[in-house]
C-alpha cells in the first residue's frame, strides 16, 4: 500500500466514518466501522493512482503526515 495520510472521521449526516486522503485530490471513501472506511479507502487511492497512470497525470509522492495551520 502507498504510504499516504489518511484522515478518518465520524459523519452524523452520513452515519457513516469518513476517510479521506488529502494528497490524493478528490480521493475518499466511507465505511459502517472505522475498520471499514480504512478499507474501502485503501481501495479506493489504489483505484484513483490506476486512473491516474492510465490518464497519463502526475501522481504525487507521499509526504507522510501533513501539517495544517
């Protein structure tokens, strides 16, 4: 697996956990567990770099854990 942040919070609109890779623009999944929308998220950044690659657009090296302001 690519060694990407991934930010998991819990959704009360979506009764749902929410993961979210902010390097990976667009790039999020869902899940009913925690362990779930991990996951589902690894699957889906696996599936977002393929579409990258076949588009022919960059895809960004991981920088590990971000900084926020």
């Amino acid at each position: 697996m690519y060694k990407y942040e991934i930010i998991i919070y819990w959704s009360e609109t979506d009764n749902a956990y929410i993961a979210e890779i902010p390097e990976l623009a667009g790039c999020m999944a869902d899940g009913k567990t925690y362990a779930k929308a991990l996951q589902n998220a690894e699957i889906v950044a696996s599936e977002w770099i393929e579409t990258a690659r076949s588009l022919g657009r960059g895809i960004p090296i991981p920088r590990g854990k971000l900084i926020y302001a």
